[in-house]
C-alpha cells in the first residue's frame, strides 16, 4: 500500500511539474505558444464537461454543432481578427441557447461552450503578445496559486465553519480568508516587482481575482457532485481532469475578462489592453 501511494505521488508531482514548465514557457514565449495553449485547454474542457453532463446522450445535432462552435472559436484565435472574437463567441453561444430556451436540449449544452469557449479567450487575451501581458497573466497565475495553497493549509490548520457543506464539504471560511489574503499578497508582489507607482485597483482586482478563483472551485464541485463524478476526466496522471486544474484559474481569467470589456464598454481595445487595465495603467 505504501509503495502504490508512494508511485502516485510520484506521478503526481512529475505530472504537476511538466504542466508547470510547459505553461510558463508558453506564457513567457507568448503569441502562437501561449494561444495553443489557451485553445488546448478550451477544447478539454468542453470534453470533459461534455462526458460529465453527458451530452452526447442528448440531440446529436445539437452536440455536434458545440464541438463545431468550439472548433469555429479555436480558427478564429489563430487565424482570424481578434474584433471578431467577441462576437463570433457570443452569436454561437445565443445560437445554441435557443434550443434550451425552446426545451429541445440541456442547458448544459451551451452552458459548456460558454464555460470553455470562455476560457481559452479570457485566457489568451489577458496573455495578449506584449511583454506587459506576460507579467499580467503571471498576476493571474500568482493569485489563483496562493489563494488555492494557501487556501488549504490554513482551512486545515484552523479548520471552524464550513464554507459551502454540500457543494465541498472540505472546504471552510478560514481557508477562504486565507487564502484570499494570500492571493492579494502574492498579487501585489508580483505587480511591485514590475511597476514602482500602483493605486488601490491592483489590491481590488487580486482581491476580486482570488474570491473568483474560489468560485470557480465550487463551481466545478458542484457539477461533479451534481453528476455523481469524482474527477473531471483521467488525461492527467495523478491529477484527474483538465478541469479539476484549471477551475479556479478559468474564473479568476472570466472575472479580468468581464472588468476590462465592461470597463471600455465592449470595445475591441479592452482585449489588446488587458494588462494595462489590471495594472491601471
């Protein structure tokens, strides 16, 4: 028994290394990296939300026309214009609601194109292709890990009040605050390590950041829960799915996404300046 768990974690942590070094190498190479990257991760997602809420034993047309829509939003990240980005999504994710408006499929089925089409564009446009956007997704980064180490450690030290008892019954308010405290820290650092004059509006966009993290980590529990699923999917080793790793990070990208358009009231410049809007620059 000792040896089994000792090879897991082994596989775990090595796992957990690759995954590490491939996605800062593409963070830091940007452009056409980091975008293969973003869709990569939206494809999976719409996979494994896909298996879990098991769409596939709904309307075939239905299904079939999500995996087109993903397929349509991943062409366009890297051939076509990012004005169109936006707008292609949004008029896809309207198309496939419909039918769940008119009761004919699940909302489950454009509710995973949402969730995943969501988070390769969030993703690659808070990277964007300059160096300021590499130092704003590693902002991204830096919150969503300290909030979710942090987050578990002291949740397991001082332990108290559950956060959300049905969803995830591990998780507590300590650990909450805990790690959101972390998640600014961490967020701030990285920001003071770049820029000499920062306001209040980093502080609120870590803090924002770190609790939508956590969200997006109730999110995912409960939709295993709600399909009786212990793990998103097996495609990572001593992981499980490629959502069970990036739940917290998908919704912290969602909030800078949906702060930046509304900020600029949907124009295009809100995706080319992503790290700007993050830093109040």
């Amino acid at each position: 028994m000792t040896l089994t768990m000792s090879r897991e974690l082994q596989l775990r942590i090595v796992s957990a290394i690759v995954m590490i070094l491939v996605v800062l190498a593409a963070t830091w190479m940007g452009g056409l990296a980091f975008k293969t990257v973003a869709v990569a991760i939206g494809l999976l997602v719409y996979y494994e939300w896909s298996t879990i809420t098991r769409l596939a034993d709904g309307s075939l047309r239905a299904h079939a026309f999500g995996w087109f829509s993903m397929a349509l939003i991943s062409l366009n990240m890297f051939f076509g214009h990012a004005d169109l980005t936006v707008p292609l999504f949004a008029g896809l994710v309207i198309t496939c609601a419909i039918p769940a408006m008119l009761r004919r499929v699940s909302w489950w089925q454009p509710g995973g194109l949402l969730y995943a089409g969501l988070s390769a564009i969030s993703l690659s446009a808070i990277r964007g292709d300059d160096s300021l956007g590499f130092i704003a997704m590693l902002f991204v980064f830096v919150v969503v890990w300290a909030t979710d180490i942090l987050a578990y450690f002291v949740g397991r030290a001082i332990g108290g009040p559950k956060l959300a008892p049905r969803i995830s019954p591990g998780k507590t308010w300590s650990g909450a605050i805990g790690g959101t405290v972390a998640g600014v820290v961490g967020g701030l650092l990285v920001a003071m390590s770049h820029f000499q004059d920062l306001g209040l509006w980093v502080g609120i966009v870590a803090f924002t950041l770190s609790v939508s993290s956590q969200i997006g980590d109730l999110f995912e529990s409960f939709i295993k829960r709600r399909f009786g699923v212990k793990d998103s999917s097996k495609l990572i080793p001593g992981h499980g799915g490629v959502m069970d790793r990036v739940d917290g990070l998908v919704f912290a990208s969602f909030a800078a996404f949906f702060l930046a358009v509304g900020s600029s009231a949907g124009s295009a410049n809100a995706v080319v300046s992503m790290g700007a809007f993050l830093f109040g620059l």
